[in-house]
C-alpha cells in the first residue's frame, strides 16, 4: 500500500520510487553496468555516477518523470486517483 505522505512531501516521493526503481540493486541507465557509487543529489533525488562510462544520473533519469515540471508526488498522487477511481487498487 502507497503510504498517504508520498502526496505531500517530494522527498518521500523520492525515497519511493528509488526504492521501487532500484529494488534489484542500482545498474546505470546508459550502459547498464551495475559498478555504480553515490554522487551527491539532484533536488531531492538522489545522484549517482557509472565507474564504467563516467556518466552521472538520478533516480529519474530514463523514467517519464525526468523532464517533467510537474513534481513527482503529483505524479504519484495523479496516478494512484486514477488507479482508485477506476477500482484497480
Ligand atoms: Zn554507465
């Protein structure tokens, strides 16, 4: 179950979806590799940078929230009314 505070807060937005997106370990959008380190932030999202192709990128990097304005706990809370209205969760 979504917790309710991912509407409210963009950090725990965050925390989720690098939690749901990571959850088979961190491996780099570009080429894959899995030898990846933690390189500071973007906002609220956590940074990373690929030790194989020297690439940075972050939790939304490759997702359709990557070049979106809109902030990602609207995202999430658009998704979950939508899912709820039409009884799919
Ligand atoms: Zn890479």
């Amino acid at each position: 179950m979504i917790p309710l505070d991912v509407f409210g807060s963009e950090s725990v937005a965050a925390d989720l979806l690098e939690q749901v997106r990571w959850r088979d370990g961190v491996t780099c959008p570009r080429c894959r590799s899995d030898r990846t380190v933690r390189n500071g932030s973007y906002r609220e999202f956590q940074r990373y940078l690929c030790k194989n192709c020297d690439r940075t990128f972050n939790d939304k990097t490759g997702t359709i929230f990557a070049h979106s304005k809109v902030a990602l706990r609207r995202w999430l809370f658009s998704i979950y009314a939508f899912l709820r209205f039409n009884r799919l969760c």
